[in-house]
C-alpha cells in the first residue's frame, strides 16, 4: 500500500471549459433559454459537420432512435434487426413503436455487425436495421446498405458514440438515410443530456421536427417571436423532446472542439496500444480498415493465457484507485429481451460482453495517470 494517497481516475471526464461556462452565460443573459436560436444554430453547425442534409436537435439519443424509427415508417407488427451488443436503448427505441427487435450477431474484431449478420436476422417482417458504431468503430454501412436498400428496408445508425469517427473518409453518419447521436457526459461531445437526429430526407427531418414538439404546427419559437402569433394545430400525436438553447451553447463550443478532442483521444489511445498491445491474451480494439474510430470507448478483451480474468482486472485496476468498466452489454440477456434470443445463440456477442473492459480515456489524462492503467495491466506478466 502507497503512503501517498492517489487520486481517483475515471474511465471518462467530460472535457468541459470556460468557453462552454461563457456560451451558457450568454444564453441565460439573452433570457431565452428554451429551444429558440442556439438549438438552430447548433443544427446547421452540426449538419454541416456530419456531412448531412439536416440535423434535428433533441433530448437525447434515445429519443431520436425513436423518432429515426417512426419518420421511416416502422409500426407495431414490424421487425428491427439491431445489435444485442449495445446500450439497452438501441434494443429499445424499437418497442417503443410496437416493433420486435431481432438481434444480429456482431464480429469479433469490430464489435459491430456485418452484412452477414444482418442477413441472417432479416424476416419477412423486417422494416428497418438498426447498425451502431460501437463505442465510436464505424461499422461497415455500405456493406449492410447493399443488403437492405433492394429490399426496402431502412437502415438506421446509431451513432452515439461515433461524433469525430470517419468511414470511407467521411464522417460517419454521412451515409445514412438516418442516423442517432448522443451527447451524454459519458459521449466525446456532450451538452449535460442531449441529442440529434440527423438525415438525408428533407421530409423526415420536417416530420421529425414536428413531432420532437408535440407535433405542433407553429413551433413555440415561432410562437413567441410573432405578438399575435397565429393558432397552432396538432395534426398528430407528438412528444416533447426538445433540447434547450443552454444545451445547444455548449454543443456549439463542444463540437469546435471535437477535431482537438478526437485527436488526443487517438493519441492516448495509440499509447495504450504500444504498451500494452504485445501482452498475450489482451486484445485491444483498433480501427476497421474501412475508417477510423474516435475511440470514444477504448475496449479490451482480457482471454487466455493472460493470468487474470476481466473481473479479477477491473478489481486490480480498482484497488489502484482505477475506475474501469465492464465492456458493452447483451441486451438479449436482459429480462424484456431474454425470450427473443436462445442462450448461446449469439456467442460472439456473449464472449464480447464477459471478457471485455473498458479502459480510462479522458481528454485530460495525464501520462502519470496513463502509466498507473498500464502498470496495473502489465502487473500480472511482470512488466
Ligand atoms: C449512449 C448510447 C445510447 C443512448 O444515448 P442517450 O443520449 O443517453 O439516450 C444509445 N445507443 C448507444 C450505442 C449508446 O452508446
């Protein structure tokens, strides 16, 4: 035991600053603190990031699955092919329209599926496929597109971990008819809690816009802005899933940030990789040869021979005052899903999910702070 009492390192801090405290400033000044200017200016900055035709600003990355899903049409009686290995939300925007999610396996390498497991989930029912670019690796579109777009079925990204990873050159997210981001702290880019929705189809992005504000015909923007406003209608049933102008300020300065933000984590990331990447039995996530991953979640899957398993390392990590975590989970091993999937039927999902962690990567870490990760790891084969 060190006499010196370390500092706690978390897997992730949210790199927040002064320019974000002055842009919330301004907005509170201004006294317009709901969705008004920012949340349209964040919108156009970020389409114009993300290569897309328009963005949609909303509550979080949840919400815009959900709205991504009910602008393509998809109804209850339908079927959404999506990842088990994700965040239960991806499992979830689909019931939230009345459709079945219909899990794809993902390969081992990428942690996403492939146009083969797509394949194989698709059912006569199938309406749209959910692909994700887990913890920010671009999952391979145009190979998914290929076998979804002659059958009519919509593909969707959910790219919420994917702000500053490229595919084929682009950002990715570019490609798609569809695509859901998330701003949560644990995200590369965050505003507190937040969203978008981003899309190829002017049409969608209108419906959407209408729909994320209770379907209203005037938005409460427009509302306020006119002294007689005119009388709104409700052509269907909406929700409210609005950002906040104080939200969309910091997003502003966030995604200004995020070449700086991605850059580092790359480096840090690469360090990882020459420390650790010739220690038998530890396999760290690297970039696909189709893109580039921001490395929002840097993942290591821990197998023989190394000595430890991964929850004998998440407790070596933590007695060294290390905040790792488990990797991504299973959805189809969660109890509203367990009847849609059989035990074993998604092995590589399944050995995904119980030997991998998540290692601490922050825009702030130091190397000191690096060194104590990597020392811990490379503890147990004397090095
Ligand atoms: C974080 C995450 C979500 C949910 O994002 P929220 O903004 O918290 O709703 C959805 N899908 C994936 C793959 C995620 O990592």
């Amino acid at each position: 035991m060190s006499a010196v009492q370390q500092s706690r390192i978390n897997v992730m801090t949210p790199w927040l600053g002064v320019e974000e405290v002055a842009a919330v400033t301004a907005v509170i000044e201004s006294g317009w603190v709901a969705q008004g200017p920012r949340v349209a200016e964040f919108e156009r900055s970020f389409a114009r990031a993300m290569q897309a035709t328009d963005a949609v600003a909303v509550s979080n990355c949840t919400t815009a699955l959900h709205l991504a899903l009910l602008v393509a049409g998809v109804r209850a009686g339908d079927d959404v092919v999506v990842p088990s290995f994700s965040f239960i939300a991806t499992a979830n925007a689909p019931t939230y329209v009345g459709a079945r999610p219909v899990f794809a396996e993902v390969d081992a390498l990428t942690g996403n599926v492939t146009a083969t497991s797509v394949a194989a989930a698709i059912t006569p029912w199938t309406r749209a496929v959910i692909v994700v670019d887990q913890g920010g690796v671009p999952v391979d579109l145009d190979a998914v597109r290929a076998v979804c777009d002659p059958r009519d079925i919509v593909v969707i990204e959910d790219a919420a971990c994917g702000a500053g990873s490229t595919y084929k050159g682009r950002p990715v997210g570019a490609g798609a008819q569809l695509a859901a981001w998330s701003f949560h702290p644990r995200k590369i880019l965050t505003t507190g809690e937040g969203g978008m929705l981003t899309t190829s189809n002017p049409e969608w992005a209108a419906r959407a816009r209408m729909l994320r504000e209770h379907a209203m015909s005037v938005s409460a923007a427009d509302r306020h802005a006119a002294l007689v406003s005119p009388p709104e209608e409700y052509s269907e049933i909406g929700f409210n899933f609005r950002m906040t102008d104080l939200q969309a300020a910091i997003g502003i300065v966030q995604l200004a940030k995020l070449p700086e933000a991605v850059a580092r984590r790359r480096a840090i990331a690469a360090r990882y990789r020459r420390e650790l990447g010739g220690v038998p039995g530890l396999r760290l996530v690297d970039d696909p040869p189709w893109g580039t991953s921001n490395f929002q979640s840097l993942w290591v899957e821990v197998a023989d021979p190394y000595p430890l398993d991964r929850e004998q390392v998440l407790l070596a990590l933590a007695e060294a005052g290390i905040s790792a975590r488990r990797g991504i989970m299973s959805a189809h091993r969660q109890s509203p899903y367990r009847h849609l999937a059989g035990h074993g039927t998604l092995p590589v999902t399944e050995r995904l999910t119980d030997r991998t962690l998540i290692l601490p990567l922050f825009h702030t870490m130091t190397a000191a702070d690096q060194d104590r990760v990597i020392a811990v790891l490379r503890g147990p084969v004397g090095g």
